[in-house]
C-alpha cells in the first residue's frame, strides 16, 4: 500500500511544519484495541507509544518489563515494554510486536524492531510517498 507524507507542525522549521512519513495503525491488547498515528522512523530501533495508548489499552504500565531508551539528542527516557497486536489500517494482517510505553513522548514511533522485520518499506522522500509490503 501506499502511503503520502502528512504534514506535521513544527515550530523550529521555516515554513512552521515538515512533511513525515505517519500511518494510522490499530494496537490491540486483550480484546482491547486503539487507533494511532505514528512515525515510521527507521533510525528507531524500537516500537514506541506514549503512556495513553497503554491506558487506553487497559495496560497496567508498571507491570512491562522496565527499559531505557536512548533517544538522539535527548536525556535517556524510562519506560515498559509489553507484547501487544498491531494492524496497518487497510492491510488484513495483525502482527505481535514488543512494544515500549514511556510518558516521556507524545509522538509514537514504528521501529525497526517489531515493525521493519516484519514489513518491507520503501521510502519515496522525493514524491513525500512511502511503502508498505506486507511479508510474503
């Protein structure tokens, strides 16, 4: 499937916004499921959501195993790690990720760790298009 860049507010940018790779996604969690927006980053090594999505999930945060996680330029950021579904919006299957939950941030990553292994990308930053092909 293919996707178009979306714009993105950005305050530090001249145009006041950048256009980025973001796609809907549905993560589910014991018959529980919730509708997000992420980034597709292929410099994240991880899946990473922020606490809400975890509370809207009726996670119990606290019970995931503990992580850190090292994001560019910034300090280290706690969090927990659980196993939770997720389905591209518009392809049929669900796929079992680990996913780490942190309040540190409200942007939601798509890493290469549960999700580039598990579909293949292409990147077309000069259409602002990107890709998605399920595994064969």
């Amino acid at each position: 499937m293919k996707f178009d860049y979306e714009i993105f507010p950005d305050d530090t940018h001249p145009k006041g916004y950048v256009e980025i790779p973001l796609l809907s996604v549905r993560l589910f969690y014991e018959g529980e499921y919730d509708d997000i927006r992420c980034l597709v980053d292929s410099g994240s090594d991880e899946c990473v959501f922020h606490s809400s999505v975890a509370e809207n999930l009726s996670i119990d945060l606290e019970s995931g195993e503990p992580r850190t996680y090292y994001p560019v330029g910034l300090a280290p950021i706690k969090g927990y790690a659980h196993t939770v579904e997720l389905q591209v919006h518009g392809l049929n299957e669900r796929i079992k990720i680990e996913a780490g939950f942190t309040e540190a941030s409200e942007l939601c990553l798509l890493g290469q760790s549960g999700f580039f292994e598990n579909y293949e990308i292409t990147f077309r930053g000069f259409e602002k298009t990107f890709e998605i092909r399920s595994r064969p």
